[in-house]
C-alpha cells in the first residue's frame, strides 16, 4: 500500500518539523506556517493530517507516549520475575520523560499551559495506556504467587499516579532536578510501591 | 505585648482578606488596593507587612501550609500504632488540600501560573515542613520494629512525592475528580507505601 506507507510518512514528517521547533521555540512561537516549511509540506497538505497547531502539538505528545508505551510493552514481556520488570518499567517511565524533557526544555510546559482542557483528555487516555501494560505485569505477578491479590489495572493506576509527580508533565524540568536525583527518589518510591504488592509470607 | 499582637492581628487580616478576594476573583484579578480595602486598612499599612501582591499569596498559601502542618503534627502525635497515624496522615493532608481547592476554583491554579519561581522555594520549604513530621511517626515505627530501616527524612519524603499527584498543586480541581474518588485513590497508594515499608517478618 505505498498511499498509505506516503501518508504515515506525510505525518511523521510533520510531526517530526514539530517536534524541533517545539525544542527550539517554544509552543506559543511556533506556527503552522513554520511547521510546513520545516516539513516540506505544503500548508494544505499539513491541514489535512494535522486541523490546528494545538492538533500538531498534541500529535508531537501522542506519538512520544506510544513510543514509551512499546518501550514499557518490550520490558513486560521480557524475562525476570515480575517484581525486577515492574522495578525497571517504573524506572523507564520516568527517565525516558525526563530525558526527552531535558531536550526541549520549554515544550511541555508551554503545551500544558496553552492546551490544558484538551490535554486532560489525552492524558487520561496515556494513564490508561500506560496502566494495561504495567497491569499485564501486575498479574503475572498475582498469579506467580508474588503479588497480593487486588484488581491489576487498579494497582497499576495506583502504580503510576504515585510516581507520576516525577514526571515532566506535573512539574517543569528546572524543578525536576538533576536525572541522578530523579533516578534514586523513582528507585525509591517504586521499591516502597513493589515491597507494598509482594505477599508478606511466599507462597 | 500588645504592640505585636496587634501586628499579628493585621497580618491575619490582611490574609483573610485576600483569602476571599482569591476565592471570588482569582490571582490575575485581584488588586493590592482590593485587599487593602476588604481587610479595612490602609494601603500603607499593608505595604508594611507585605511588599507586593506576590508576597501576600504567597502568604496566604503559606499559612495554609502552616496550618497543615499543625493537624499533622497533632495526628502524628495522637494515640494508635505509628502504622495507622501515617495512613491518618497521607489521607489527611490529601483531603485537607482538596478541600480548600474547592472552596477557590481558580486560586492555586491562578497562583501558581503566576508565582512559579518564586513559588518553588516555597513549596520546597512545605515538602520540608511536612517531612519533617512524618519523619517523626516513621522513626517511631522504626523504634517499635513495626517499620523496616532506611533514613526517616528519605522514606518521609518518598511518601509525600508518591503522593502529591494528588493535590491541587500539581492538577486542578477539575481534574482531580471528585473527593469520594481521590479518598480511594490516597488510601489504595497510601496502603501500598505503608506496605512498603512494614517489616515482613515481625520482629
């Protein structure tokens, strides 16, 4: 199908020019014009993937969770006991969002303030996303006789709501601090958050 | 000392009035000269005790925090095992948080926005406030053997960042949801971390 092989291409190209625009300038700089021109498309053609700037915005945004949610897929369905797999998928999480934030440093911030209302509707759809991997793991873990019982999309939600003030989307990357930091409060908070699912006696 | 007693009755008022004017009309819309009226004092007088409109938000969300750190420190310091006082207290300071954001749609948002940098090293200063009294209660069940070891400053402020995405600080009030769902959601990560730190074997 090269129509359609053009037309994700179209689009990744678009999202692309965004994306280093977005690290260069900031949202509120950036315009659609600038965007087509970056992506060597012409404005209509630009339209017709993307009906605004806030759409390219969000699309930059939606394509970098799928990105980590197949990241955080592989690590799932990799080899190691649960509890080492949900450790390093928490790990991930925050550091892979926290090293695409150190790269465009007024991105995130500018978008969640220009687009707040519309974002909440993606985000709730990232959590979600993010909640039926973790959950796969979760229980895997149950079933093992590892984890305690308890429904896993519920615990993985708890699961990421509590590491999730981490993350670059509640709080601006100066105020995130250092990634070695980050690194040992995430391996904290995840080891409380494991050591609370495992069953205080085994099996 | 009457002459600091009446300072202090000033200080209060001037607070309470930017409370209200917070609540009605939000950060952008509210005036020094507003305050200064609504508290019935002079303008002069207000500049005595707070230099600008920043510093008298500011003071309003510092004497929020006081005041949460007072109810936690007197559950902290309440009778039952240091296991339940610290479920007391994650639940507690959650909904303390929520509460007050309900009573002023716009205000922490507004603020917030408004304030960032200087609001930062505030906030650093609450998150040490109310560490330092969980820290207390988690030091306690260290001595009881109930809890396992680690610094109790360290596992205090774990506690408080798995946390905090729950408080009006880091979502709006829209976004929070409604009360009954956040008390589910502070006691599922609260009962995780409390997990998360017992001793798996009693001593």
């Amino acid at each position: 199908m090269p129509a359609r092989a053009r037309h994700r291409d179209l689009r990744g190209d678009i999202l692309d020019a965004a994306d280093a625009l977005l690290a260069r300038y900031g949202y509120q700089k950036m315009t659609v014009d600038d965007v087509a021109r970056q992506a060597g498309v012409a404005k209509a053609t630009l339209y017709a993937h993307f009906p605004s700037k806030e759409a390219i915005a969000l699309g930059t945004i939606d394509r970098m969770i799928d990105l980590l949610v197949a990241e955080l897929r592989q690590i799932a369905r990799s080899r190691g006991d649960a509890t080492q797999r949900v450790e390093r998928m928490l790990v991930f999480r925050i550091l892979f969002l926290f090293d695409i934030a150190q790269k465009s440093a007024h991105t995130l911030d500018d978008i969640y303030a220009a687009l707040r209302p519309q974002y909440k509707i993606h985000r709730d759809r990232y959590m979600q996303s993010e909640a039926e991997v973790f959950s796969e793991v979760v229980a895997e873990g149950q079933r093992a006789g590892a984890f305690r019982s308890g429904d896993p999309l519920e615990v993985a939600r708890a699961f990421i709501l509590a590491t999730s003030t981490l993350t670059p989307f509640s709080l601006s990357v100066r105020e995130l601090g250092e990634r070695e930091a980050i690194k040992r409060q995430i391996r904290r908070i995840a080891s409380l958050l494991i050591y609370g699912i495992l069953r205080q006696e085994p099996p």
